[in-house]
C-alpha cells in the first residue's frame, strides 16, 4: 500500500487494518500503531503527533525492541525507502567506522543505535554515537526513545504531505 502524501483526511478515512499497516511502516511496534490507529479520527496534524508520542511513551521495553527491530544499523544498508532517504548523508568511507561504533554501542546498550538521521552527515552521526557511548544504561535508553519519536514524526509527515 502507498500512504505517502495521503493527508489527514485519507489517513483518517482507511479501514482500522490499512491504518495499521500505515503506521507500521513509520515504526514496527504493533501495540504503537494500534494505540495510534485506533485514537482517530484526528482533527489535526499536531493531535496525531501528540498522540504518536503519548503512544510511544506507553511502550514498554518489549515494544520498544520491536520497534528497533525495523531500524537499520546505522551505516548498514537501508532495508526501506524511508531509512535510504534518512541515511542519505552517510558516506561509503565512514561504514567501517560506524560498524565498529556499532558493535560497541550495541555491546554496552543490548541494541542498536538509533538516531534520527535526516538532515545530517556520517561524520556527524559517527561523532553522535561516540558521544552517546559515554552514557549510562538508562539515559541513553531515553535518547534513543526520544529518537524514535522524531523519527515516527518524520515518517507520519510523509504521510500527511
């Protein structure tokens, strides 16, 4: 199913099914896009946002995992259109980098790094994940929450543009 550009309306208007399969493409926890889906119709773009993120502060660490669970690594290859476009500033010279960086975070963390990659370059998100491994546990598990939010907000945009 397409659901790029499909509006509020549109998004509103599909069956509680087609809903779910679109927010699942914005984030592979099941029980965030049946919360999300399941609270329309929206009057507006921000009220669907604000219900997103009030979705995905419910998730418990099982959802979240699920969630991580349709999220590239970082520097890997992009296993949908939407993480293409998002890592498209990532450069063929820093994935040995990244891939170690990798390996590291998720060796400290139990998951995979996860930033919101749009807009920004390789060295840039290199030096993010740096940065994050001198975090606690529990911190950088609410970064990478707050992460994933400004992802599904990225990806639910393209839905109602």
């Amino acid at each position: 199913m397409t659901s790029e550009g499909i509006g509020l309306a549109g998004f509103n208007e599909l069956p509680v099914a087609a809903a779910e399969e679109v927010l699942l493409a914005c984030c592979s926890a099941p029980r965030w896009a049946q919360a999300v889906a399941a609270a329309r119709p929206y009057a507006t773009t921000a009220s669907l946002l604000d219900a997103a993120d009030a979705a995905l502060r419910a998730l418990d660490d099982t959802d979240i995992d699920q969630a991580l669970a349709g999220h590239p690594r970082i520097g890997d290859k992009p296993t949908s259109a939407a993480s293409a476009r998002e890592q498209a500033g990532v450069a063929a010279d820093l994935r040995a980098e990244l891939a170690a960086g990798n390996r590291d975070y998720e060796e400290k963390f139990g998951h995979i790094y996860l930033v919101c990659a749009a807009g920004r370059g390789g060295a840039e998100l290199l030096a993010v994940l740096r940065a994050r491994l001198d975090n606690d546990p529990a911190t950088e598990r609410q970064v990478m929450r707050t992460e994933l939010g400004k992802i599904n907000a990225l990806r639910l945009a393209r839905v109602l543009a």
